[in-house]
C-alpha cells in the first residue's frame, strides 16, 4: 500500500513565510532564499504571504528563534489569517510540534515544501517510489505531525491528540515496513534500468549529462540540442525524471544526453539520497553540461548549490562545459564575463546561449564535439579497401579526421570512444600520442 502523501488543501490556502538570518551572514542570502521559498510555496498553489524577517542570535531548542519572536509570529498569523505558516529553515519534529501547539496552525518547513512539490511532480513509478521512500524518511520522526497532516486530510481538526497517539504507534511500525519494501521495490526499477543502460551502453556513443539549478534551462538546451519535445516548465522541478536522447542527428558521431532533475539550496538530504538512482545517470556521464541562468542574481550562489551536489555525488571534477543560458535577458555582458572569471569558468569550455532564441547553440554543439574528441584519443586504422561498412561505422560512431586511400588500404584517422575502439581493435595501427591529439593535426601521409 502506498503512503505516499499528495498534499491535500485547498488552492490559495494562505501562507506565511518566516526567513531566517542566522549569526554573520550576509542578508542578502536569506532575502533570495527567501524569494526562492515564495516560488516554491507558489507551485504548491498556495498564496505566500509576509515574509516575516527573524534574525538568529542563537538557536533556542523550542522554536529555533526567541520566544518573543515566536509569539510575534503567532500573531501576525493571526492577523493575515494565514493557515499554514512556512519556515525557510529546517526545524526539528519538535520544533515543528511545538509551533503548530503555539500557533494552531500547520507549520512546516522548505524541506517538507519540496518534497511535496516532488510527490505532486512524480510521475514514472521510480519517481515515486524515490519520493516516497523520502518522505517517508522524513516523516518519520515527525509522526505526530504526519499524523495531523493526515488527519486535517481527511477533515479531522488538527491538534485533536488522544486517539490519535495510538494512530501514531501503528503508523511507526506501518511506515517502517513501507520503508524496507520501497527500498526493495526501487532495488527492482533499478536493476531493470541497469539492464536498459547496458543496452545502451552496448551502443558506443559519448554520453553527457545536463546539470543545474532548478528552473536554469535545462529542459529547454535539451530540446534544441536533440531536437525532442521534453517538458519545460517556468516553475522549481519541473522534471523529475531522467530523459535520454540523442544529440541531433547532424552531430556527427552522434552522443546522448539526459536530462535530470533541477538542484536547489537547502535540497533535503533524503530527497538527493532518494533521487540518487536518477542522478546516477549524471554519474555515469562522460561528461557534464551545467547550465547556468545567466539572467539570476543569485548565480554565484546557485553555481555552488550546484557543484555542492555534484560533489555529493562525486562527479564534480567530470570534464564540464558551462552553458550561461537565457542571454536574451541580460543587457549587461561585462558583469556576465566578470562573473565567468569569478566562478573561474575556463573560456574553452565556456558558451553564452539563449535556448529561447537559438543564439549560441552551434557554440555548445562545437565545445560538446571538442571535448567528446579530447577525450577519445586519436587513432589510426588501416581498413581493407572493401570494407566502406567499417568506415561507415567509424563515421557513426566516431568524428573521423581523416582518410586516404594508400596502397595497404583505405587509412583512418578518428577519435572513437572506447567502445567502439574495442571493435574495431583488429584493425588499429597505432595510437597518436597525446601531445598530438591536442596539436595542430598533421596532414596525412601514405604509408
Ligand atoms: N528568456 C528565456 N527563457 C528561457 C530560456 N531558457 C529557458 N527559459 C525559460 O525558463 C523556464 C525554465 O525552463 P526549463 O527548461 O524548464 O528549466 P529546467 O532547468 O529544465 O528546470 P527544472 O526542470 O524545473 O529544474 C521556462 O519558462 C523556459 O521557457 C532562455 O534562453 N531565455
Ligand atoms: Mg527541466
């Protein structure tokens, strides 16, 4: 039986935002987190009000802030008439039981925000599962306030305890077995996507993974770059599913790319753990494409939240090409450049785009080849003169940089992924040295 808890209430039940600043950091932080939160709470459909601004001097066990603070927030809930008040920052199951009692309101934080976002998203069965096997992750400590959740779901009155804390007891043992069976279930999706990718793996083509902040772009560099028809939304996590395609069929060599899920700061750790079969497909990617809204304000901080999951996963020194997306919307290319310097983007691996317009697009194509053929070194074969269905698999499966017909035989010059220089391995001659594979290429000479 799934527990999985699509969040239930109604459109436009209000909201009150608190953002935290904590001790020593810079304002501005907290104020986009918070900008940040309001979209989030947005696309649950539910009407954000405030914020209230608390500043943290020091922790306090019962309601992370003061209790002066807390009982100004519990009036000020009180006057915009808001249901539901929403924390930027994490707050403990007892936290959360303690505001709710205070304030009699449904009190939740960003964590439980995105992973409710993520189980209105979920749509393929893996997707699901991985959601909710993060929900049920977090909910778990917190049971009496799942239960409340529940409860109010079904028309109950929050707060009403009592019968409910035998409720709470089965539902410990109930959510800890759903808990062995997702894992078991998910164990299942997975080793049949891992036969899947073994297939495709068997196809020896370059694969590249697209990356980055939520809402940056990615979807819409998918489409341009394969030509497919992926879903784009102007919302936080609009995907939720990995999608692989192949790069457009002019791309010569050909390369697949997938499309993945959207980081953002503060991603609850259950959900990154959860969602790490999807990101696997990130993990097993040659290389990476991080794509960037060049038109946020808050790039260096969504360039971090970024490479910090990519470092979670271990794939943060993968060879990346950085793509500045939406420059349809930037007037001031200066700043944009400085702040390339700044998160120390290499210029080789660097493009400007704007998937909205097409602009820059045959500039990524270009960089993806570069660094497809950095990668495969350089080889050189020698095929008999009647074998054009070889060459003609080189030229599919490789970037094919020169050919001559000598005397022994037709000789080809091409970067080839491992794979598909593992087949054709009875005809190699050599291998040019690295030296060359980064130098001018020489002109052929027979023999
Ligand atoms: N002006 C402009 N808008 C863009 C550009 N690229 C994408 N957008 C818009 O930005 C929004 C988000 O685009 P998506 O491609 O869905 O972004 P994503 O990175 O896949 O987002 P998630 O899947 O939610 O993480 C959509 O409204 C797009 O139409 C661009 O180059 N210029
Ligand atoms: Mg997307």
């Amino acid at each position: 039986m799934s527990l999985l808890h699509t969040p239930g209430y109604d459109a436009g039940t209000r909201a009150l935002l608190v953002t935290v600043q904590h001790p020593n950091e810079d304002p501005a932080v907290s104020e986009e987190t918070g900008e940040e939160l309001r979209e989030l709470v947005r696309a649950l459909g539910l009407s954000p009000k405030g914020p209230v601004r608390a500043k943290l001097r020091e922790p306090n066990a019962r309601f992370l802030l003061g209790s002066g603070k807390a009982h100004e927030i519990s009036e000020r809930a009180a006057d915009l008439e808001v249901e539901w008040i929403v924390f930027d920052d994490p707050l403990s199951p007892s936290q959360q039981r303690n505001w709710e009692r205070l304030t009699q309101r449904v009190v939740v934080d960003r964590q439980e925000i995105i992973l409710d976002i993520f189980a209105r998203h979920a749509r393929t069965t893996e997707a699901k599962l991985q959601v909710e096997l993060a929900q049920m992750q977090y909910y778990l400590p917190r049971l009496a306030h799942a239960w409340t959740h529940l409860s109010r779901q079904k028309g109950g009155r929050r707060g009403t305890r009592g019968e409910g804390e035998k409720q709470i007891e089965l539902d410990r043992r109930q959510v800890l077995r759903r808990i062995q069976e997702l894992r078991s279930e998910l164990r299942e999706v997975q080793s049949q996507r891992a036969t899947m990718r073994k297939r495709r793996v068997g196809i020896p083509i370059p694969t590249g993974s697209i990356v980055g902040y939520t809402n940056a772009g990615k979807s819409s560099l998918m489409r341009i770059l394969t030509e497919s028809d992926v879903r784009v939304a102007n919302r936080p996590f609009a995907t939720l599913d990995a999608t692989t395609r192949r790069l457009s069929s002019q791309f010569e060599g050909g390369a697949v790319l997938t499309d993945t899920v959207g980081f953002i700061q503060k991603l609850p750790p259950a959900l990154i753990d959860a969602f790490k079969s999807t990101l696997e497909e990130t993990v097993i990617a040659q290389f990476l494409i991080h794509v960037i809204d060049a038109a946020s304000r808050n790039i260096d901080r969504q360039f971090a939240a970024t490479t910090e999951v990519l470092e979670e996963l271990e794939v943060a020194d993968r060879p990346r090409l950085f793509v500045f997306n939406k420059i349809d919307l930037v007037e001031d290319r200066f700043t944009l450049q400085a702040a390339t310097e700044r998160l120390e983007c290499p210029p080789e691996r660097t493009a400007f785009v704007s998937a909205k317009t097409g602009e820059g697009v045959e500039r990524v194509l270009e960089l993806i080849r570069q660094l497809i053929d950095e990668q495969s070194a350089e080889s050189v074969y020698l095929f008999p003169a009647d074998r054009y269905d070889l060459i003609a698999y080189l030229h599919r499966n490789g970037h094919v940089v020169s050919e001559e017909h000598t005397d022994a035989g037709i000789e080809v010059h091409a970067h080839v992924s491992p794979e598909a220089g593992g087949r054709l391995s009875a005809y190699k001659l050599r291998r040019t040295s690295v030296a060359a594979e980064h130098g001018p290429r020489r002109p052929m000479t027979a023999g």
